[in-house]
C-alpha cells in the first residue's frame, strides 16, 4: 500500500476510431466488441479525491459546482470498488475540473472517469497498475478504459470483468491530429447506454457490425503500424458510419445529426476532392470530428473559418496518458 494521497490526476479524453456500441454485460460494462481510439490533447478532467471519516455522504464537485445524486451515481461505482480494495469506509469529496475549450461544451465521460480513477486510488493509497486502472475506469463509462493510456489504445472486450481492460498500441507520435468542428453544444437526448442498449436488442444489423468490426480493427492496426493516414482515416470513417447507422436501423430509430452535422460531413468530402487527406469521425452527438495530418491542421482550419467562427473548430494532437499533478492545482 501506498501513503493515501489526496492528489490532482489528470486525463486526457479520447476518440474512437473503431467505436464500441454495445454492451454483453451492462453491470461491469463488457463491451460486444473490441473497440480502438486516440487520446487526444485538447479536452482534459483534473480530478481529486479526498477520503473523509468527518463526510456523511459522497460529494462530487464539477467545475466548483456541487453536482445532485443522478452525476454522483456513476462516480459512486467507482468509489465502491475502491473503497473495498483498500477495506475504507469514509465517504469521500470529489473535486473536478473539466478543461475543454471555450464555447465546446464537450464533457468528456471518459476523461472524467478515467482522472476520477487514478484520484480515488491514490487516495485510498491502492497502487494499481495500468491495467487495473483501466479495469476500473471500465467500471465508470466504457471508453474511460482507453483514456490511461496516451495515443492509440485498444480495448480488449475479454469475456469477464477481469481481462476486459485496454492497452497500448502505439504512441501515435507521427502526422496525424484531429479538428474538432463544434456545430452544437447541447447535451445529447439520448445517453451513450441508451442509444447502444437500443441497438443491440432491436438492430437487425448488429451481427453485420459485430464481423464487420473484427475486420476494421486488424486493418487499422496494421495502417496504424504503418503510419498510413488515408487507411486509419478510411477505416475509422467507415466504423463511425456503420456506428449511426446502426442507430438508424434501430427499433425505434434515433440518430444524433443535424442539418449542421450533414454541412460538416460534406464539407469533409469537399475538402477531400481538393485533395487533403481528411477523413470523419462522429460520436454520440450532433459534432464532427476530422481526422488529418497534424501539419495540415492550420491550413485546413484557415479554410474551414470561411463557414466557422474560429470557437467552433479546435485542433488536437495526440495526448499523453494519466498522470498524478505534483502542484496543488487553485
Ligand atoms: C460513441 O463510454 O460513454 O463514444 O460505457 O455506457 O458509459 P458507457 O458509454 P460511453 O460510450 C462511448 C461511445 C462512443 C464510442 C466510443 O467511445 O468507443
């Protein structure tokens, strides 16, 4: 055991390029299949916890303000299993602070959970290793996993709680970056575990996804291993639309887009026929995400503000890993 220190842990949060929709096991949170991303760093979670045998009840505070039980549910998950490793009792404060760029309005589950993961066992005084740190990230919100790690992960789905965990694939340190286009910042109608619970139990595409997916994924390892840009971006382009529409196949149907969103990906594909390598990505909500060479990010963000404000694109690079602040942070 560690001392129990109650210190800022910083993550990243990521974006998959071979997206996980769907869950085997909704308590442990056991993907249908494995999944890959990028983390990513413009968007980051600092995150502190503190153990307090004077505390009648977890608290959890976002961005200095105290959030009700429905945001203190998930991050309770995590302070249970913590809590029962390290044989503590005391009820604890989260502290944590979301830093994403002005006017995004992207809160990010996965570094969240993934931060709030490294704080709680730290504090707790656990010395877990990464893997068990992304075990228990897992534990949060499914794509927390891959946020311990910096550029490419996977997360392996395994078959139990214990081998489902990801791991690194490549430290991504080569031409590829990420433009974010922000057309909306509202919070999604329905939630990541809704909309993959829906898919799931009524696609009758699901099967189709599950063999496609497998294919994707050793495809994009390999473009990866090769630093092939146009591959990685293909592929990953190709799972995220698989990923909607699946969505549109569902019973009953939902999808996340609007007419901005449809603007944004044929602006991709206008920005392609001039010849730049760029390629799409969407998540679980209205924005779209470019995948690019990091050396062509400004120029391509020159003409992209010919339809955006300059606060509605942000450009990322490959982020690092987890790491534990030595600076008391405000
Ligand atoms: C579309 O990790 O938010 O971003 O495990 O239910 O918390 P839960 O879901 P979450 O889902 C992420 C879905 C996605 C694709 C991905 O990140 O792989």
């Amino acid at each position: 055991m560690l001392n129990k220190e109650s210190k800022w842990v910083r993550a990243y949060t990521n974006i998959a390029f071979i997206k996980y929709w769907g869950k085997k096991d909704e308590t442990f949170i056991l993907p249908q299949n494995n999944s890959l991303s990028l983390t990513l760093d413009a968007f980051y979670t600092e995150t502190k916890v503190t153990f307090d045998s004077e505390l009648k009840a977890d608290v959890l505070w976002l961005d200095h303000v105290e959030q009700d039980e429905k945001a203190l549910k998930k991050a309770q998950v995590i302070l249970d299993i913590v809590r029962q490793k390290a044989g503590l009792e005391d009820c604890a404060k989260i502290e944590s602070i979301n830093h994403v760029p002005t006017a995004a309005g992207l809160a990010s589950s996965a570094s969240g959970l993934a931060a709030l993961a490294g704080a709680a066992s730290l504090a707790a005084g656990l010395d877990l290793s990464k893997t068990e740190l992304s075990r228990l990230a897992r534990r949060g919100s499914g794509s927390a996993s891959r946020s311990i790690y910096g550029g490419f992960a996977e997360w392996q789905q395994g078959t139990s709680d214990a081998d489902s965990f990801a791991v690194p694939i490549d430290d991504a340190d080569w031409d590829i970056g990420m433009i974010f286009i922000i057309v909306e910042d509202a919070q999604k109608e329905i939630s990541s575990t809704e909309g993959m619970r829906r898919v799931v139990e009524t696609s009758p595409y699901y099967e189709g996804w599950l063999a496609s997916t497998a294919t994707d994924l050793a495809a994009i390892k390999t473009a990866i291993a090769e630093q092939d840009l146009a591959q990685v971006g293909e592929i990953s382009e190709r799972s995220a639309l698989k990923m909607h529409a699946l969505n549109l196949s569902a019973h009953p149907p939902f999808n996340y887009w609007t007419p901005e969103t449809i603007k944004a990906m044929q602006k991709v594909e206008d920005l392609r026929a001039q010849g730049y390598p760029v390629y799409l990505t969407m998540d679980a909500g209205p924005n779209v995400k470019l995948i690019c060479k990091a050396s062509q990010m400004e120029e391509l963000k020159n003409i992209l503000l010919q339809d955006y404000h300059a606060d509605q694109l942000v450009l990322a690079k490959p982020g690092p890993g987890l790491q534990v602040l030595e600076d008391e942070q405000e």
